[in-house]
C-alpha cells in the first residue's frame, strides 16, 4: 500500500493544508464536502502538489517536515503563491 503526503490550496482564504492519506483523491474529495474543520471554510479546495512513499512512517515524518518552517520554506520555493 503507498501513502502520500499531499498540499492543497484555497484561492478562497489564501492558506494551504498539508495532509497524509492513503488515497488523496478521495481525501481532497473530503475536503471539498466539508467534512474537516479546517479546511471547510477554504472550499474549493485544489491539489498543488503530492509525493508518494511506501510506508505510513515515511509520510508522516514528510508530513511533519513540511509543516516545518523549513519545510514551508521548501514548499514556497516549489510552489509559488
């Protein structure tokens, strides 16, 4: 099973959301019905960039990276705003 660290964004409220799951797709599905609290006042919500990693240890720890300030440092150089 692969895992993924994904980062969607909001034009609506200009914040991005970073996230882990084991099918994106239908976790951005989730986003954009408002089932998260977090992000039900950015919808619609787009996926601006996914990675992809074999176990759950590995996105998580990604995961946590990038919500890092060198991590957001990273994601800004990736992805301009």
């Amino acid at each position: 099973m692969s895992y993924y660290v994904y980062v969607i964004w909001s034009e609506k409220i200009r914040k991005r959301y970073i996230g882990c799951a084991s099918d994106f797709k239908k976790r951005l599905g989730e986003h954009n019905k408002g089932k998260q609290r977090f992000t039900r006042g950015g919808i619609p919500w787009e996926l601006i960039y996914v990675e992809s990693f074999e176990c759950l240890k590995d996105a998580r720890k990604r995961e946590s990276y990038l919500k890092s300030r060198s991590g957001r440092r990273y994601l800004d150089s990736k992805i301009p705003k």
